[in-house]
C-alpha cells in the first residue's frame, strides 16, 4: 500500500541556486525552482500509512532550509570548501565563490544534481518515518517536467 504527495499541487517546492563543476552550463552559479513530490510505501497503522498532514510537515522542514540558500555539496570532491565565522568560500580551481554563511546550506551529498537531492531527501525523510514505513520514492523536479527520482528501500538502510 501507498500514499502520495505531488510536490507540485501540495506546494512542497524550494527555490535554491546551485552549480555543477566542470558542466558547460550548469557549471555558472544558477538557481531552479525544485519541487519535491513523494510516495510512501508501507503498513496501516490504524487508519492511515502515514497521515497526509504529518507527511508535508516532515517534507517541508527538509525544504524550508534550502528555500532561497545556495545549495553546497559538502562532498564533492571538486571543491575546496573553507569556513569561517562569517562566510563560507568555495574553491572550484579556476572559480572561487566568497559567500556569506547565512546564505549557504552545506549538505552531505557529492554533488547538487537532481539526483544527489534526491537521495539527499530521501535519507531525510527515511530518519522520520516510523516502523511500518518500507519504501520511500522522491522525485526533484528542476521545473515543470524535468526531474529526477530517487526508491529507498528502508530494509536496506
């Protein structure tokens, strides 16, 4: 049995700015609107696998903090990352970004593609979910019909 949330109509979106190294493109400092939509796969409890409004709640603490921050990823090892008390700079070999710490959200991920933000929210969700919960899909969508997907099999972790 599962339940869904489309991140598009249940408002579960971010807007975030990004890069990828070494890309043609996408390796200028660029932003997207992302919206994240879910499937949880599992057990009733009671009536419900998961209630619906608890479900959002659990997506948007996960999204509020990268809602309107540039998106680091702590693990790629493309980058030079330094911190200090007040800004964060990031070393890209022939780019080097100085950006102040309120405006950076580091995650631990090797990179800020769609597909890294998937595993990113699914791991996420995976530590708020209860026992009856088996699998978990995201899909990051970059814009309207462009995204990626990212199952989680909970038996896995």
């Amino acid at each position: 049995m599962w339940i869904e949330l489309d991140g598009w109509m249940a408002k579960l979106r971010f807007s975030a700015c990004h890069l990828i190294p070494g890309h043609p493109k996408c390796g200028r400092l660029h932003g997207h609107t992302y919206a994240v939509s879910v499937k949880i796969y599992g057990e009733r409890t009671d009536e419900f696998i998961i209630d619906f409004e608890l479900l959002k709640e659990m997506v948007a603490e996960i999204c509020d903090p990268l809602d309107h921050h540039i998106i680091v990823a702590k693990n790629d090892s493309r980058l030079r990352i330094t911190e200090s008390d007040d800004s964060i700079i990031v070393d890209i070999g022939e780019k080097n970004y100085h950006f102040p710490i309120d405006d950076v959200v580091l995650i631990p991920t090797d990179s800020t593609s769609a597909e890294s933000l998937c595993e990113y929210v699914a791991s996420e969700l995976a530590s708020r979910m209860g026992s009856n919960i088996s699998k978990i899909e995201v899909r990051i969508d970059e814009g309207i019909g462009q995204g990626a997907g990212y199952d989680l099999n909970i038996e896995d972790i």
